[in-house]
C-alpha cells in the first residue's frame, strides 16, 4: 500500500510506525486479557495521532477500536488488529511537497 | 530540561530592570510568575512556567486603580515549557523584552521582541516580534496587531514541533459595550512558514445580568476557522464552525477571595458536515481583588464529542501577581 505523507514528516514518520509496530503486540495482549480501558485508550490515541502523520486508515481504526469498546462489543477486535498489522507491513510511504498539487 | 539560550542573560536583565523600576515607574510595577500542566485525552502534556516583569502595571480596557494617562511602560518576560505531542518530547523557551507607551488614556502601543527557542527532535530558534496597538473610547475599544511567533501554543502538532511551524498573525478585535450590551468580534488572518494560510473569527454577544458586587453575562457566540490548504501534521479543516451559548460571572467568594466562572456550550460541524458537541470551562479563584497582591488558582477544560468519541483537553494553572 503506497501512501503520499507530507515531506515535513520524514524525520519523524519512521518511529512514529516503528512504535505502532511495537504496539500491536500490547493491543493483542490487553485483547487477550480484557483489558478494556487500556484498549480504548490505545484506540483512542490513534485516532488522534494518525492522521496528523497522513495515516487516516490506521486512524480510522483507531475510532473503531475506541467506539466498540466503548459498545462492549469485541467481535471485531481481533480484525481490526490484524488490520493494523497488515497496514503496517505494507504501507510504502512516498514523501511528497504539499505545497505542489498531489 | 537543559539550561537554554535565554536563560543565562534572564538574572542580568532581571536585575537592571529592577533598578530601571524605581526610577521609571509613574504606576506600581508589577510581578507575575505563573504555571499550568495542559494534557489530552490523546496523550498531549505540556507543562510551563512564565515569569514577567513590568515597570507599570497595565491592563488598558480594565485599568488598574491609579493607572495614569500618559505612561511609558517596558518589562521582560521569560517563558519555559516542557511536553510531549505527537510521540515527541521537547522543551521549548521563549524570552522577551517590550516598551509601549500609553497617550491620554485613549491610544496604547507596545512592541515586543523575543528569543524563541525549541529543542526536541530538530533545534532551533528564532526571532519573534509583535507590535500592537490599542484604542479606546467611552464604550469602544479596539486592538490591531501584527507579529511573528511560533506555533507551539496554537496545539499545532507535531508540526510545530518538528518542523518548527511558525506563523504571522494579523488580528484586530472589537469590544463595544453599549448600556447593559458586550459585543465582541475578533478577526485573524495569518500566513504559515509552510505556505499554508488561516482565518478565525469569534463573534460573540452578551447581555449583563449582574446584581449587586456580582457580574453575571449571559449570551452566545460563533466561531469560524478556516485553513487554505490540508495539510498534514497538524489540524487543517477546510472549514469549521463553532456555536453555541456563553456565560460568565464573576463576584466575592469567600472572606477576601474572588471567583470567576465561564462556560462556552458548542455545537460544531465541518465542510464533511460531521457535527458534534462540547463545552468550554475556565473557573478560578482569587486570593483577593485584582488591585493588591494575589495568588490565582485555576482549571480550565474543552470536551467535544464527535461520531460517539469523547477527546478532552485539561489545565490546572496557578499564578502570582505582586505590586510595589
């Protein structure tokens, strides 16, 4: 998946995904154990934070997360993981000037 | 948090300012040092804390008492915050110095100019500048300014951070209070270092309500904000739109302490037309009345909910006022 992220990002962008990297494994484990505020909280950052880096599908994500938590509804939970794991072992980012037209 | 550019020249600026006071001052100068802890529901923190020196205390729309017609005013600031937005941690500081001058109690200049510095994942700093200039009439009162400055405190992230955003703002605010009315419009235009470009405005009108020592104001508001161009790393809506009632009050407390209280109810929506809900709360309480020294302790909170997610935003601050 090819992603267009703003140029103004580059220094940043690889240990913002190197950290959601490490955070899948913490999102499985707090599924595992119920921990629901934890994954709500979780969820809830990353609707807040992905899309200031150009990460709008791993923020939407993140809202599911936060809303079916907060419904107490877990069916879909593990896929949502799995979505994140699957976003970020096949994001490729290409560093555009937003200034131009893109 | 490392020691920055602009401290080490703080003592020697502190201490001839302190000296410059008694010989220059026609009002009682005036002392502030002050700190909050800012956070969010999505893992924003900022913690700051200011001091600022001034040879004449001064608030030209609400005069303090003795405040003289014609004044010379100077002080210097110094202004130190530590946070972490977006995954990123740094410090960031702010120095700064200011002359104004004040003519017959009606016109009222100052202009500032300021050190301001950002370590975190790029250091940096710059040179920030503001002149503005201040109007009043019977129940007219107006306020132009011009000025460039840093993005830290507008929760531009991570782009104010990382790429040291910066911004020129042009604002001029209107505060007309006709009989028992407060009608207040503020407009702001300003171009980003990105080449991006914003609009806000707030509009608000009040009704006075107040009875006996207490000032209670009841009314509403509207706010646009609008950005030129979506840019990534930082909130970029085409246009967003705010609106909704207001109150204030404020008034004695207990012994010799004063409160004040404001509430802003919000209805919001985007140019998607997803709409939500939220407040605005800001309550304090005063040690004593805002002529003589006082210590204020205050919380000030924004909640909005949108497509059932809850985000908040929260700031507990104190602040010392001391006059000689």
């Amino acid at each position: 998946m090819l992603i267009k992220v703003s140029i103004d990002l580059e220094d940043i962008l690889p240990k913002y995904l190197e950290n959601r990297r490490k955070e899948v494994d913490e999102l499985k484990a707090f599924l595992a154990s119920k921990d629901l505020d934890s994954l709500k909280t979780r969820g809830h950052r990353l609707a807040g934070n992905a899309p200031s880096y150009g990460m709008e599908a791993l923020g939407s994500l993140g809202v599911k997360i936060e809303r079916d938590v907060q419904n107490n509804d877990l069916t879909n939970m593990e896929g949502y993981i799995q979505e994140i794991e699957n976003f970020l072992n096949s994001v490729e980012v290409e560093y555009v000037d937003e200034d131009e037209d893109w | 948090m490392k020691m920055r550019i602009g401290n080490p020249y703080l003592g020697v600026m502190i201490l001839s300012f302190l000296t410059s006071f008694c010989a220059l001052s026609s009002e009682l100068s005036h002392l502030n040092l002050n700190g909050s802890v800012a956070e969010t529901s999505d893992e924003l923190s900022l913690r700051t804390k200011g001091l600022s020196l001034t040879n004449n205390r001064r608030n030209f729309v609400y005069p303090f008492d003795g405040a003289q017609s014609d004044a010379l005013d100077f002080g210097v600031s110094q202004f130190d915050s530590h946070g972490t937005a977006a995954e990123i941690h740094f410090d960031h500081s702010l120095t700064e110095v200011w002359l104004g001058k004040k003519y017959k109690d009606q016109f009222f200049y100052r202009v500032f100019l300021g050190h301001d510095e950002i370590e975190g994942e790029k250091d940096s700093s710059f040179t920030k500048y503001k002149v503005e200039f201040e109007y009043k009439k019977e129940d007219l009162y107006s306020k132009l300014s011009y000025g460039h400055r840093s993005t830290i405190f507008d929760y531009r992230y991570p782009k104010a951070i990382n790429s040291y955003l910066k911004t020129h703002p042009s604002d001029f605010l209107i505060l007309w209070t006709p009989g028992k009315y407060r009608a207040k419009a503020l407009f702001l235009e300003e171009t980003l270092s990105d080449g991006n470009s914003a609009s806000y405005q707030d509009l608000e009108l009040k009704y006075n309500v107040s009875f006996g020592e207490y000032w209670v104001l009841v009314g509403g508001g509207l706010e646009v904000y609008k950005n030129s161009k979506q840019f990534q790393g930082y909130w970029t809506p085409e246009t967003f739109i705010s609106f909704g009632p207001r109150f204030e009050a404020s008034g004695p407390f207990v012994r010799s302490t004063f409160f004040s209280f404001a509430l802003n109810l919000n209805r919001f929506e985007d140019e998607n037309n997803d709409h939500g809900q939220g407040h605005y709360l800001n309550v304090a309480l005063q040690s004593a009345q805002r002529n003589t020294n006082h210590f204020k302790v205050g919380y000030e909170k924004i909640q909005s909910t949108q497509r059932s997610s809850l985000w908040s935003f929260s700031r507990p601050y104190i602040s010392y006022n001391h006059f000689w």
